[in-house]
C-alpha cells in the first residue's frame, strides 16, 4: 500500500451544539508510532472515539486507502483497525485469561488463531500469563493497563488506537507501558498514541501532534517538538520526569 495508513481531513465532532474537534488533519504512516498530545479537555478521546466509529463525525477519512465512513465495526475489526479505550474496560470479576479471549472474539472460531494470539501476549506479557487465573480487578494498575493493550493484540492488530496509556501511573510504569508500545512498533504494528503525558509521549513518539481546544496546532517530528520553546513552555514546563 502507497500513501498513510490512515488519513483523517478537516474532521469535526460535535457534542450537540458543542464542537469538540473542529477540522483536523492527520496522516498516520504505516510502521510508525504517531502521538496526539494536548491538555485536558483538548478533545483527544473525542477523536479517536470518532476515528473508532463510536460517535458521530464530519469529514475525510481514509483506512488502508478506503473510505472509513463505509466500514463497519466487523471490517474494521477484521481489518485489523483496534482501540485501545482510556477507561481500559476490563471485564473486573472475569480471570486475565476471559479478557484477553474477549479480544479475540470475533475469531473465535479459529482456534489457531486464538491459540498463537495468545502465545503471542503471553510471551510479551509473561506477567499475564502468570496471572491468567486472577481476576482482572486484583491487577496493578500498570499491569491493568497491560491486559487492556494485550487484549487489543489478540486480534492481531495493524493499528492500535492507544488512548491515554499512561493515565494514573507512576512515572517508571508509564515508562515501562511506553516501552512495549515502542516494542509493538517495532514489531509492524502502527500506533496513534493520544497522551496528556507529552514528554512520555514525545519521548516514544515518531511523529506528533498538538491539539487545543480541539484543533492541532503544531505539528512535526517528536524529537523536534520536545525541543520546541512553544511545547517545552506550555506542555513540558516544570515535569522534568
Ligand atoms: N459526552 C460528552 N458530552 C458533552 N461534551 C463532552 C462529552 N465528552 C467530552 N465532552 C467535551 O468535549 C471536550 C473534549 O473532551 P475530550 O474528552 O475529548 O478531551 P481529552 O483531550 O480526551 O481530555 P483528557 O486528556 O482529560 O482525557 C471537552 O470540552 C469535554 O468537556
Ligand atoms: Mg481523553
């Protein structure tokens, strides 16, 4: 495939008579991790829920070359497009194992595909395999939040929509959450990584994003906004973390 793997062009989401996203443009390569960063509020969860198709949205916008207006959830499931929600929504009182197969379930049939999905997440997430019989609501945080990027990759995804990764986790988690992100890039699988956590973000990062109030307002390498006295002032003063 020519051209990005996903193309989104002057997209607008409203909340009633409030637009949240008001015409952004975005190009996602394929292979690549590519961060929207923005305050609280900037409207991030709002375009990747667009983007997943859970609310409704004005606009552009292109997957694999095609018209992601017309997919349905099952193609894009099959298609291998898979969010990863901010909530994390676990299923708490079921085992790490019942999660991870939920991830699954529009395969289900295919029991080799279940079977080398599953070894696949175990061997990236030893942690889980040790705990596949524990309900998930016993997890850590970090390891929650390990089970909601392991159940994404149990359809064997293209591109993973991560929102808020890092949300409620101590600095070396965020760090080692961000770390396997970079190890599923490398991996071939390509990633829109939505953070308030700019500097992790930035950090992991190949390509990025700012949005405020619901616009992007720059854009570039993630190494040339880390250093960019504009970002460094509103997004990256003060946490040194
Ligand atoms: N269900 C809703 N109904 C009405 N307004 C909403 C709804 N959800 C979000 N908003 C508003 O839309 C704007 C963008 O919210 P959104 O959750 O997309 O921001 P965000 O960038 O994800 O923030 P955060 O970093 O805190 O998760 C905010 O002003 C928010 O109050
Ligand atoms: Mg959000």
């Amino acid at each position: 495939m020519s051209g990005p793997l996903l193309e989104l062009e002057d997209i607008h989401v409203a909340y009633g008579k409030v637009e949240a996203v008001r015409g952004i443009n975005l190009k996602l390569d394929e292979g690549r991790i590519t961060t929207v960063i923005g305050a609280n509020g900037a409207g991030k969860t709002t375009l990747l829920s667009a983007a997943a198709g859970l609310l409704p949205w004005r606009g552009r916008a292109q997957y694999q070359g095609r018209d992601l207006a017309r997919m349905s959830a099952e193609d894009r499931v099959e298609r291998g497009f898979c969010l990863v929600p901010e909530q994390r929504a676990l299923f708490g009182d079921m085992p790490v194992l019942d999660n991870l197969l939920l991830g699954a379930y529009v395969r289900r049939r295919d029991k080799t595909f279940v079977r080398k999905s599953l070894e696949s997440v175990f061997e990236q997430f030893p942690r889980l395999a040790e705990r596949r019989a524990q309900e998930a609501q016993t997890l850590s945080g970090g390891e929650r939040q390990m089970l909601a990027i392991g159940r994404a990759l149990m359809s064997q995804p293209r591109l993973l929509l991560l929102d808020e990764p890092s949300l409620g986790l101590a600095p070396t988690i965020v760090r080692d959450v961000l770390t396997r992100v970079r190890g599923l890039r490398d991996q071939g699988v390509s990633i829109l990584l939505v953070e308030q956590n700019a500097r992790a973000a930035l950090d992991v990062a190949d390509h990025a994003y700012v949005m405020d109030t619901g616009e992007f307002v720059l854009e570039g390498p993630a190494s040339d906004l880390a250093t960019d006295p504009r970002v460094i002032a509103t997004y990256l003063g003060g946490s040194s973390d």
